[in-house]
C-alpha cells in the first residue's frame, strides 16, 4: 500500500474550513450543541496533525 501525504497547505486549508464551519455552527445552533463539539473535535485532530507535520518540518530545516 502507498503511504498518503498531506502538505502543510492542504492542512492549513482543512484548519480554515473547519473554523468556520464550526462558527456557522455554533452560531446557528449553540456553543453546546454536539454537532458544534464534534466539530470542534475534528478541528482539534487536523490541529493537531499539522502542529507535528510542522514541528518535523522545522527540525529538519535546522539540521541542514
């Protein structure tokens, strides 16, 4: 099986559409509402994944 990359910009742009998404929402339907948390959750995985790709990315360009 291939490995699956995903670039910095492709997360950056995922991060984007999940903040608003859940400011659409939580205004719309409350700060509360599990549809708002369970965004916010999705939101915290992809920031969490692009903190780490990035965190690899500056490690290597401080070793060159």
């Amino acid at each position: 099986m291939g490995k699956h990359t995903i670039s910095l910009l492709d997360l950056e742009d995922a991060i984007v559409t999940l903040q608003n998404r859940m400011i659409d929402i939580g205004l719309s339907k409350g700060l509360t509402h599990p549809d708002t948390v369970k965004c916010s959750q999705e939101l915290d995985v992809v920031l969490n994944h692009f903190q780490q790709l990035n965190s690899k990315q500056n490690v290597y360009v401080h070793m060159n």
